[in-house]
C-alpha cells in the first residue's frame, strides 16, 4: 500500500522495450543536438553539414528500428556506430576550431 491506496504493478516486456528504446534515443539525440548547435556555430559547409545530420539521423532510425523489433544483433550496434561517426566529426571539428582560436 502506498499513499492509502494499492499500487498495481505490471510489467509488460514491449512496454518495457519501448521506454528502454526512448531513454537509449535520448542519451544519443541530445548530445548530437548540442554538438550540432555549436558545429553550426562554426560556419560549417552546408552539404558536409547535412551529410552528418543526414548519417545520423538514418543509422538512429534504423537503430531505432532493429531495437524495437528486436533485430539480429549486429545491426543495433552497427547503426549505433555509424551514428556516432558524425558525433565524433563534428566534436574534432569544435575542439579544432577551438584550438586554433587560443
């Protein structure tokens, strides 16, 4: 009992993948949101740009796809690589730009 009243737990394993998928989607979404902001801050080439956005945005949603349907496993972590190809991009780009600015 909690709060004067019965709390009914029940734990259903699609609910459950599905809020495993959103917090996975929010860990890499807004880190890429923030490297993005400050990458466009630099006056970046506007095709290298949307390569980066577009690499992301395509392995996140098959990420997305083979999580929630449970794909075979290297297609989760394959996408979950890729993704992150343009995270790492954009972060040597920042921190270069940086550099050269001190």
């Amino acid at each position: 009992m909690r709060h004067g009243g019965l709390k009914h737990c029940r734990e259903d394993p699609d609910v459950e993948r599905c809020r495993r998928l959103h917090r996975n989607d929010m860990e890499c979404i807004f880190p890429f949101l923030f490297l993005g902001v400050l990458y466009c801050m630099l006056d970046p080439s506007p095709s290298i740009a949307k390569v980066h956005f577009r690499i992301f945005f395509l392995a996140r949603l098959l990420h997305t796809v083979a999580y929630l349907f449970a794909l075979k496993a290297p297609t989760r972590s394959l996408a979950y690589t890729v993704g992150q190809i343009p995270c790492f991009s954009m972060a040597i780009k920042i921190f270069i730009n940086v550099a050269f600015c001190w």
